[in-house]
C-alpha cells in the first residue's frame, strides 16, 4: 500500500463514487416514481377492480414478490431480447432495463402496502360521508383516500428505502453506479476492504438520510390516532 | 423462440439447476438459525438491557439493515474474510469460502431483522407477565427464559415467514461471490444454452416453489405451537 | 291532527322490503314521519331496526317500496337526488363514524363545504357553532382518537345538524357507549326532540324514548308489529309485546322492575332526565 486511506480516498475513492453516485440516483429516483405509480394502480385495483382485473392484479405482485429480484433485472436484461414476437424483439439498455425491473418489483410491494392501507378504512368512514350527502367520489377524495395514505406511508417509505439498498443490483447488468464503481476501483486497486467499506458508508448515509426525511414527512402528517410506530 | 428447442435445453437444464437448490437451502438454513442464534438475545438486550447495550444493538441493527446484501458480500468475501484468512492463527479454517461469507451476511443481516420481530413481539406482551414471574421469586433472566421467550417466540412466527422469504430471495446474490446456487446455475446454463428466457423461467419457478414450501411448514409451525387462544393482543 | 293531513310528513317510506342472503330483513315496512314528531324504534336485535334506518337515506338500497320526502319520491337511480336526500336526511351512527383524521370541528365542517359548497370561513364557524350547541366548543381542534365515546356521538350529531337537515335518524346512539357516558349524548338528543326537531331512533334506552316519543314502534323479524303511544303500549294491562320486551331489558339493564315501569311513566321521564343531567355534569375530561 503506497499510499494511506486518507489520500487515496481523496484522490480516487471519493470521485469515482462520487460519478457512480448520480448514476444510483439516476436509476433509483425514476424506479422509485415507477414503483410509486404502478403500486398505486395495483393496490387500488386490488380492492376495488372487478374480479378479473384483481386476480390479474394478484398474479401480478405473488410472481414478482415470489422470485429474486436478481432474476428480474437478468430477465429483463439478458432474457428480453431472445423473445421476438413476428421478428421483432426490445433490447433495453442496463439503465433503462434496471428501472424497469426495479419499478416493476417495486410496484409489486408498494400495492400491498397501498391495499392495506385502503383495506384498514372502517366501512362506517364511507358510509358517514354518504349520508352527509357526499358522492362517492367526494367521500373517496376527502375521507378515504387522506386516511390510507397516512396508513400506508410507513410501508411504502420502507420499501422505498428497500429500493436504494436493491439498485446495487444494477451493477450486476453492468451500469456504472455506486456499486460498479466501487467493484472497477477495488479490482484496480486491490484495496477492498477499504473501498467495500467506504462503498457501505455511501449507502448508510443514502439510507438515513431517506429515512429522515420520511420521518419528517410521516410527522408532517401525523394526526391523532394516525401516529408513526417508534421503532 | 422455438418452444420445442426451449423444452430440450429446459430438460436437460433441470437437474443441474436442482443441484442449486442444495446449496440455497443450505444458505437459508444457515443465515436462519445464525439469525435467530443472534437475534434473540439482541433483542433482548434491545429490550431489557443498560442503555450502552441498547444504543449497541441499535447501532448493530441500523449498520445491517442500512447496507446493501450486495455490497456486504463484497465487505465480508472480498474484504474481511479474505484478508482474516491470510492471518497464521486464521488460516485453514475455510473463512475464504464463498458459502461462508455468504451464510455470515445473510445470517447477520437477518439478526438484525429478527432482532426487531422478537423486540416487538417482547414489547406486545402485557407487563403483567414479567411482574407475575418476579412476583413468584424467578430472576428477570429466569422470567425472560421461561416466560417472556416461549410467548415472545410463537408470536413471531408469522413474521419469521416473512423474513424466509426475503432470506429466500436475498439468498439468490450469493452467486456474485461464487457460490453454486440456483443463480450461478442459471446464469452459466443460459449462456451455454443461449436459453435465458427458458433458464430465467425455469430459476423462477423453482425459487416461487422453495417460497411455497418455506411458508407452508412455518405455518405448519405455527398451528403446532399454537395454543389456543393465544394469539397477538391488536395490531402490534 | 288537522295540520297532518294537510302537509305531507317530512319523511315516509312506504311498504320497504329488503331481502339479504336469502333473509327478509325487512317485510314491505311503511312508516311517516310528520314534522316535529319523535317515533322510537324498539325490538330485540336483528329485528331490522338499523337496515330500516339505512334504507330510509338509501346507504342501504331497499329492494322494493319507495321514500318520500316531504311527499316527493326520491328516484334512488339518480345521484343528484341521492345526495339532495341525504343532505336534508341526518343520520347517527351506533359507532359514530367521525373521520378518524380530521379534528372535531373539520368533521363538522368538511361537509358543509363538499357538499353545500360553503367558504371554509363561513363553514368553519358554522362548524364551531355547531359544536358549542353541544358543548364541546373546547374540543373543537381534538382528533377523534383523543375523545370519549360520548364527546364522539356529540361530534357527530353537531356535524349531522350543521348540514341543517330536516329529520334525523338516530341508530342506536348510546349502545356502543360505557354508562356513565350516555347521559351527556342523551341529554343532546333530549334538546334536540325539545326544538321540535322531527327523528327516528333505535334505542334500547326505554324509560328515556318513553318521555319523549309520540309514538313506539315495535319491530321484529323485519316488520312493525306493534305501534302507539309509549302510555298505551307500557299501561301494565296492556298485554303488549313491547311491554312484555322493555320489561326484560329493564330487568336486564336494572333500570326498573315490569311494575315501575308500568306504573310510573312520569317517574322514569324524571328518572331520563336526571340521569341526562347527571350525565353532563360529569363528564369525563380527555
């Protein structure tokens, strides 16, 4: 080791990281909207789509909850381009085919979060809105919906947090963020244990920092009766 | 895609691929029992102990569920393990093995987890039950084994489900430091095959299936512990 | 009398059937409600009470029969006229239903402003009105999670009368309350019959509907079989099926032997009152 940590976390660790670091956010910020999106439509589908939308809905998140998310991101990558429907076939490129994984699986989890959040709304809530002479659009917009949100929020900041932790995979179909940069200076370098760590520090301040701020939005919401659980 | 082309590669794919499931099942079981090994008295330090014990396990808790399974495979196989290993008194004793760091971060990881299902499942029972314990003359370590444990455990099992399967998929990125599971498997069959639709389908299958199987026995736990009645007060 | 034939009732249903999982729950049931009068829905549970309120604004939609209000039929198919029903229709929930997220005077105020389209100041100080008349102006910015089950029911009476409605239906107003929390709702809903304010309400609350109903009406199995003045239906002589009911849940509830009952009518109005009043004294601080 010619050099002490300290410099060469200066002078390469920290540049190099610091590049594979607007990669992680290009990847998980459009994952994240993804994943937001698709939950939401999932979830709501879920409860109240008629029969054969909720068990396409359903088929939808046990198959991607119920295999690895490292065989997605293979699928989409490497598997995609062999399936050609009358001679054409979609090849994605890694950042475009991680987003897509990871929003897919990501959207899986958020609608349970968003189905339970709906599903934890008494009936009374709706039906008092009703005899007040609301539509069921109105009661939906002004008492159902502020009220799942609150309670699916939790959940869903979780997964979210889930989601950075996951977008190391894309290193796996080769996109150049946190984790593939770290992997090319370690392999460079041969000093491992120190760029490996460091690499563990981005992600811990990544991973607090997302949960602070989630926090102070859950906060922001909170309500009587609508409190974030301590943990 | 020629179905009958995708079939023959599949068959012949199968066996080797089922080979994988020795050693991913050999990863869940031990990442498993090293979790509980450790999550059970973390959690009861996190509950129970002098506040430097708890901030400890707090610390713990945050570092493993903070950082990416990915990247601390890479800490452990790449990094400590490797270079623990090169140590005189270290050496010899397999820490340079793939599935070892891989059952290590898989194991921690899930302490951390489980550490926070059984510190909760501690905290959702009512404070009678210590107070009745001490009350009877048991030590607060008598009380915690005897009482607080056994009640604290089977409340837990629905969550542990939850957690195999999560051990379950996590257990798939061990194949980036080496180790022959599923994964690996597919990933060096589709390659050869030129067959990664069918490969990827085939590995989704097997691993939907070791989810299946994982969750029924744990419920099938769970109905054999259950005593009844006894079931978690609320939403906790 | 006179007035009545001449001014159609408020509210009437006519002859409502309603039939689920294969039980008649309601049995062509046809009731009215003239302006200003107090009708009590009493019968043992499962009789129907609660699915015949419910049919009455439509939250429960009734198989057969029609609703009338102030002698119109409302055309259940028609959202307008829904809404235009349940507007000028209150109802009181068992479990009160308030909107677990927003405060006290938000409950009372989120209608008025969805559904009558008022300002948020105007509506908000209607709210706050609202509140005061059943005083709990000093709970106004509480969350339901921090009331009483008292102070909840009173919330949602404040916020069913600030829609200014025409009649109330009232289901079961203090069953899901502890005791010592009745009075206070009681004491409310006592005013309330006192303003001439025209209701429907299922109670088991006996001794309290019988001092201020104009007429018992006696359900079970999905129909009314017994109807009139509490003093004709309670007279000990009467040989009446709700004499025969009250007298067992007065037992129950230790409100009254069968004989007191019959007997002294004016002592368990006293009795309501009293225990109204006591209630409000009393109430619990949060």
């Amino acid at each position: 080791m010619s050099t002490t940590y300290l410099e060469f976390l200066r002078a390469e660790l920290v540049p190099g990281l610091m590049e594979g670091l607007w990669t992680s956010i290009a990847v998980i910020v459009p994952s994240a909207a993804l994943g937001v999106l698709i939950g939401l439509f999932a979830g709501v589908l879920r409860v109240y789509g008629p029969r054969p939308v909720r068990q396409f809905t359903e088929a939808y998140v046990s198959l991607f909850r119920g295999t690895p998310l490292v065989v997605q991101v293979f699928f989409w990558y490497f598997a995609l381009p062999y399936i050609s429907i009358g001679g054409h076939s979609i090849v994605l490129d890694a950042i475009p085919a991680s987003i897509l994984a990871f929003g897919l699986c990501s959207g899986a989890y958020q609608s349970e979060y968003i189905r339970g959040g709906l599903l934890s709304i008494k009936r009374g809530q709706i039906r008092a809105a009703l005899a007040l002479g609301m539509t069921t659009r109105q009661a939906v917009q002004s008492v159902v919906l502020p009220q799942a949100f609150r309670r699916a929020l939790p959940g869903c900041g979780n997964e979210l947090i889930y989601l950075i932790k996951y977008s190391s995979l894309a290193s796996i179909i080769t996109v150049n963020e946190l984790t593939g940069t770290a992997t090319t200076i370690a392999k460079n370098t041969w000093r491992n244990i120190e760029v490996f760590c460091t690499l563990g520090v981005y992600y811990l301040v990544l991973v607090t920092l997302a949960t602070w701020l989630l926090h102070l939005l859950e906060d922001s919401l909170s309500v009587p009766g609508f409190e974030r659980h301590k943990s | 895609m020629d179905f009958s082309l995708a079939y023959t590669a599949t068959r012949e794919a199968l066996p080797y691929m089922l080979g994988g499931v020795i050693w991913t099942v050999g990863l869940i079981c031990g990442a498993m029992l090293l979790g509980l090994a450790l999550g059970v008295p973390l959690a009861v330090l996190h509950v129970y102990g002098p506040w430097p014990a708890r901030r400890a396990v707090s610390i713990y808790v945050w570092l493993f569920r903070g950082i990416p399974i990915l990247v601390q495979m890479y800490i452990f196989y790449f990094g400590l393990l490797a270079w623990l290993s090169t140590l005189p008194l270290l050496s010899g004793l397999g820490l340079d093995s793939p599935f070892v760091a891989a059952v290590l971060v898989l194991g921690l990881t899930s302490s951390a987890y489980q550490s926070q299902i059984f510190r909760g499942a501690i905290q959702s029972l009512p404070a009678g039950q210590l107070k009745a314990a001490r009350a009877m003359g048991m030590t607060d370590a008598q009380a915690i084994r005897s009482i607080i444990l056994p009640q604290a455990l089977r409340l837990s099992i629905p969550a542990w489900s939850n957690e195999y399967s999560i051990l379950l998929k996590d257990s798939a990125l061990a194949f980036t430091i080496g180790v022959v599971e599923i994964m690996a498997r597919m990933r060096a069959i589709a390659s050869t095959t030129h067959e990664p639709v069918s490969m990827t389908f085939l590995a989704g299958i097997i691993f939907f299936a070791l989810t299946w199987v994982g969750v029924k026995a744990l419920s099938l736990l769970e109905n054999r512990v259950r005593i009844a009645g006894y079931t978690r007060q609320g939403a906790a | 009398m006179a007035a009545e034939n001449q001014t159609p009732p408020v509210l009437e249903a006519r002859a409502l059937g309603k039939t689920l999982g294969g039980n008649r729950v309601l049995d062509a049931v046809s009731l009215a409600l003239p302006k200003g009068c107090v009708k009590v829905l009493i019968g043992p549970s499962g009789a129907g009470k609660s699915t015949l309120l419910q049919c009455l604004n439509f939250l429960i939609p009734p198989d057969s029969g029609s609703i009338l209000l102030e002698g119109r039929e409302v055309n259940a198919r028609s959202r307008r006229e829904l809404c235009s029903l349940r507007q000028q229709v209150g109802m009181i929930f068992q479990d009160f239903n308030l909107f677990d997220h927003l405060s006290a005077m938000e409950n009372v105020r989120v209608a008025l402003m969805k559904v009558k389209g008022m300002s948020k100041l105007d509506a908000g100080e209607l709210a706050l009105a609202e509140l005061s008349r059943v005083g709990l102006l000093d709970k106004a910015a509480l969350y339901p999670a921090n009331l009483s089950g008292g102070q909840k029911q009173r919330v949602a009476i404040a916020r069913a009368l600030a829609m200014d409605p025409k009649v109330m239906l009232l289901d079961e107003p203090t069953s899901a309350l502890d005791p010592e929390l009745i009075g206070e709702v009681l004491a409310v809903i006592r005013d309330l019959a006192q303003n001439g304010m025209t209701m429907i309400i299922a109670t088991h609350q006996i001794s309290f509907s019988a001092s201020l109903a104009d007429e018992f009406l006696f359900m079970e199995k999905g129909r009314v079989i017994e109807s009139g003045s509490p003093a004709e239906l309670l007279r000990r002589d009467s040989g009446s099926r709700t004499l025969a009911f009250c007298a067992k849940i007065s037992e129950l509830s230790g409100e009254a032997g069968e004989a007191g009952l019959a007997a002294g009518l004016g002592e368990s109005v006293r009795a309501g009152v009293s225990v109204g009043a006591a209630g409000l004294g009393a109430e619990s601080p949060v």
